[in-house]
C-alpha cells in the first residue's frame, strides 16, 4: 500500500466549549492508502493530544516510525492488518484509527461497495443525528438551537448539573428530548438532588458525568438515577466494556478513540449483546472520517455525527445532513468520501507542480527569478509537491524529490537510491510565525519516510540553516558560496 498524509484545519461555525475546554480550530491529520489506483481515508484529530498522543508531531512521528510495515501490508483483509497496526501503535489511538478506517474504506472501494456492505452490515436506514450545542452563555445556546431547529435530539454540555437554568430555556424553545454531556466534570453530590428535575425537563441520556478514573461514583449513579447513564471517555476499547457494563447503561462508541472501524464495530456488536444501550459518535473531525462513521449507524440506538454541520469549512464531500439532523450516506464506494483540493479546510496538501510555482516567485531570494521557479524534476511520477493553504490560498510551498546527494556527501545510513531532496521551500510573509513552514517540513519528512527514504536532504541558505537545525536536520561538510544565491549548507537528516 501507498500511504500518504495530509494536514487539515477546521474552523468551527462557532467556537466549541465544553466543561474541559475551548476549541475554535481544530487540525487533523488525514491519511490516504492507495492501492491499484484507488485511495481509501482515515482522519486522525489533534484532540486532547496529551491523553490520546495526538499531536501533530506525534501522529507525523507515529507514521515515520511504522512507514516498513505499512509498505508490507495489503488491505484484502483489515482485521488482519488492524492487528498488525495495533501492536505498532500502543497508546496511539487516533493513528491507529485512521489508518484502519482507510485501509477499511479502500478495500470497499476496491470491491465497487459502500463500506457498510463490505463489513457485512445490513443498509443503514432512517438515520437521524442529534445536534450538539456547545457550552456558552445562555443567549448564545439558545440561538444555537433556533439556528437547527427540528432535530431529532439536542445534546447539551453542562458545566454544572445543579445549574437547570439553561436547559429550562432550550426546553421553552422545542419538544425534542436533551441528552446531556459533563465531559467528565461533574460531581455525584450535585448531579443526584436534581436527577428528578433533570428527568421532567426532558433529559433521556446522561453521558459521561465523572472522570474515568471515578469508577465507584459510576456504579453508584447507575443504581438511583431513573435517566440511563453513558460512558464515554471510559470507554475506550474492548477491555473496558466489563467496567462499563457494571457502572453504565450504555456506551458512546467513537470509532477515532476506539482505533478504527474494526474495533468500533466490535464494541457496538458486544454492547448490544450485552443489552447496552449504544451511542455512534465523532471527533472534531471532518468528513474524511465521520463519513465512514456514520456506515456503522444501523448498529446505534442514538447517533451524534453532526460534525459536519458544525464547522465553518471541510475537506470535501461526504455524509450529508438535511435541516432536521437526517443522515443521507454518498452513493459512492467505500465510505463514500470525496476529498476536494480546493476545500477551505485543507492546511498542508499534496498538489501539482502549477500550485507551487507562483509561490517560489512571490517569495524573496537572491537570483531567484520566473525562469528558475521550475525543475526538471518538478514533472517526474514521485515527486511531491506540498502547499500549505489558507482558505484554499497557497501560502507556502515544498517539493520533494529522489535524489542522492552529490558526491562527496557521505550521509551516515543511506543506501544508493534511498535519498530526497528537499527544494524550494518558501512562505509568503502572511504565513510567517504562523507554524506553516513547520508543518510543511513535519509533512514533507512524513511522505519520505512512507516512501521508503532513508535521509532527506537539501541545500539551506545561510538565512535558514537555523529553521533546519530545529527540526533535526544536521550540517554536513563547510558552507558552499553559490554564485547568484548566496552562502547554502548541506544538511540531512533521516526521515524516521
């Protein structure tokens, strides 16, 4: 398999609280395996990154690392692949999810079959997500609510479940029943005395209310509260559902946080064997992975994948939803996803050679001029050629190229044919300091490492050689003086 990464930002319509925090960008990373010519995609968010190691360095570090066993690996059968992948990454669960929702979606694809069919689920019918309406001041959620009027169901994040004030006003304004979301920051003495109230104002779900570690206050709610109670971040793989079953009446399955598809169906499978009331749900994340997701839905009592509908950009086009919250999956292959180049919420993307000239001309350089913005190499099949993007503007740029460094460059480690070049990196002054030119780098050393590269390497101006030994890269030999551009250092470094 051909794997490529991608980095993506999403802007939220509205900037996204919760008891534990606020989010009003949230980046991911999103993976394409490529097979015969057709591409699958899992996403990877960079969402509480310090409990699910999911940086952005790290998830670019988690790739490079497993880049020989991803070469090996075949996507005819992804359990398989699946366990192979969860013995490289432990503690990596968002790395593992998105590449075995790609490897899954890719299969499907490969077979001419939307992914629920591949996985030997029944068609999903009549889905229909609730709609999250993120903590904020009372006015704020109110309007929320009548800006997605007539979903199915409203989940609702509460800082404090002794405060009613504001489901009191959402209540004024529908029908429709609340499940309610502490995000782990409630406290069982002031959760209890209202439960009663709770109950009359509409509320048919309680999710994750205490941290995970609170596994006594758990079972405790479970016994008196009269509203089920989900677990979520308890839940976060197969070991847990013994816990879970003995402290909750159902689980919230998120394929992201479970690593994958595989791993979620067997949860949802498990969870109804057991009588668990099951919830599908998502990441901040977008399309690339929700859409897969929401393949799963036939299996859910209650779905929350309304993502989507809460971000102010994408990465192209995948599950719709209508104005009342109904799930309409694409009548295409695989998860149905359809990436879009020229989508806002692409950050980092791989382009054609056209996209990353005018960039090499706008950025300043000594001798640097139209006629010296293209490369012989620009035009060959592995070339890669990186634009960072802002609202689908390329702001930065990179290529990258095989090529062994010139003679007299003994780099420590590389095999004859194992080397790239890194050329013409560049970021225009309105992406400067904004960490555009570190995430073309992060991205760059990412793609070599999948390529099998054993050093990346370039020339460095003398302005830059700083920006290079951050990030790893070393000096090798004495600077050069070249005419017309001034004083460059070789450096390199090894991808992984």
């Amino acid at each position: 398999m051909k794997v490529t990464a991608h980095e993506a930002e999403l802007t939220q319509r509205h900037v996204w609280r919760s008891a534990r925090e606020a989010i009003p960008v949230t980046r991911t990373v999103i993976v394409e395996v490529e097979q015969d010519g057709v591409s699958g995609y899992g996403e990877a968010s960079c969402f509480m990154t310090d409990h699910y190691n999911s940086g952005p360095d790290r998830i670019h570090a988690d790739l490079r690392r497993i880049a020989p066993l991803l070469a090996t690996l075949h996507p005819g059968d992804p359990a398989a692949v699946w366990r192979r992948l969860a013995d490289a990454l432990p503690g990596s669960p968002f790395v593992l999810a998105a590449l075995d929702t790609a490897v899954n979606d890719l299969r499907a694809r490969l077979l001419g079959i939307p992914l629920w069919e591949s996985l030997g689920l029944d068609r999903p019918q009549g889905l229909r997500s609730s709609f999250s309406i993120g903590l904020d001041t009372p006015e704020t959620m109110v309007r929320k609510l009548l800006e997605r009027p007539g979903w199915r169901a409203y989940k609702v994040k509460l800082a404090d479940p002794g405060d009613l004030s504001i489901l009191r006003e959402l209540r004024g304004r529908t029908d429709a029943p609340f499940s309610i979301d502490g995000n782990c920051g409630w406290e069982l003495s002031r959760l209890v005395p209202v439960l009663p109230e709770l109950q009359s104002l509409g509320v048919e779900l309680i999710e994750q209310p205490f941290p995970r570690a609170a596994w006594d206050d758990a079972r405790a709610l479970k016994e008196l509260s009269p509203i089920p109670v989900i677990a979520d971040e308890s839940i976060t793989s197969p070991a847990d559902l013994d816990a879970c079953t003995e402290a909750f009446h159902g689980i919230n399955v998120k394929p992201m946080k479970s690593g994958g598809i595989t791993p979620a169906l067997a949860l949802l499978r498990a969870a109804r064997e057991r009588g668990l009331i099951t919830m599908l749900g998502c990441m901040p994340e977008s399309a690339a992975g929700v859409s897969a997701t929401a393949h799963l839905g036939g299996l859910a009592d209650h779905l929350d994948v309304d993502v989507v509908d809460l971000l102010a950009v994408d990465t192209g086009q995948g599950l719709a939803l209508d104005e009342t919250g109904r799930v309409t999956l694409p009548d295409r292959p695989g998860s149905g996803y359809l990436p879009d180049p020229a989508a806002h919420g692409w950050y980092v993307h791989q382009v054609p050679a056209g996209r990353v000239r005018p960039v090499r001309q706008q950025v300043p350089g000594p001798g640097r001029t139209a006629d010296g913005c293209a490369h012989p190499e620009d035009d060959l099949p592995d070339t890669r050629h990186l634009a960072a993007l802002r609202q689908g503007r390329a702001v930065g740029a990179v290529s990258l190229h095989a090529g062994d460094p010139p003679a007299g460059y003994a780099v420590p480690g590389l095999r004859p044919g194992r080397g790239r070049r890194l050329r013409d990196m560049a970021t225009l002054d309105e992406a400067r300091g904004t960490g555009a030119g570190t995430a073309l780098l992060r991205t760059a050393l990412t793609l070599a490492a999948l390529d099998g590269a054993d050093a990346v390497w370039c020339l460095a101006p003398d302005e830059a050689l700083g920006f290079y030994r951050k990030h790893g890269f070393e000096v090798l030999g004495p600077p050069l003086d070249m005419p017309g551009t001034g004083t460059h250092h070789f450096v390199h470094r090894s991808p992984r």
